[in-house]
C-alpha cells in the first residue's frame, strides 16, 4: 500500500496556535530581559543579539532604534509577533506561561 502523504494515525497532531503565539511571546520577553540585563552591566545595548547567544538570531530578530531602544520580533502563527523595549510586558506575555506550563495539548 502506498500514502503519499503518511498514514493519518501515524501523523502527530499539529501545535496549536495559541501554543505556539505564547511560545513566540516566551522567548521575545525573555530576550528582552537579557537585553536589560546585558544594558544593566555593559551601559548599552547590544550591537547585535550574537553579544547574547549566537543562536539566538535564529529564532528571534533584533533590531536597534534611534531612540537607544530596540524591537524585536518572531514569527507566530498569524505572521511577525513584535516587542519594543519600552512596551510594558505583563500584558504582551498575557496567559502564555501558563498555557506554557499546561502544554500543546490542554492549549486545544
């Protein structure tokens, strides 16, 4: 028997999109805290996120601003999710530690 596209029951269920936006949003604000961090004990901010981690621009994009400040942004299931340096952070993380904690399946 041949099935081009897998065998439906073999197949892992998708990640949810609520999941994976709060996964995005995870790893922006932490960024970002690394950021501060890195400002606190340098008195600037980075010239790029690879003063940080190397792998980091992997995953996350950073931009520096005029203003001294930075944006930086990640994809989420509805396109680029973004995080300025001044945006306050409790209502850009909203619920996504604990639907983090709960995992993708209870994010269904």
């Amino acid at each position: 028997m041949f099935a081009p596209t897998g065998i439906q029951l073999l197949r892992p269920e998708p990640i949810p999109d609520s999941y994976t936006d709060a996964s995005a949003r995870w790893a922006l604000a932490l960024t970002m805290q690394r950021i501060d961090r890195f400002q606190s004990d340098q008195g600037r901010i980075p010239q790029s996120l690879e003063e940080l981690d190397p792998y980091l621009s992997q995953i996350v994009t950073y931009q520096r601003l005029p203003d001294g400040g930075c944006i930086l942004q990640a994809p989420g299931p509805q396109g680029m999710i973004s995080l300025t340096t001044h945006a306050p952070r409790e209502p850009f993380l909203a619920r996504s530690g604990e639907l983090l904690r709960r995992g993708p399946k209870a994010a269904r």
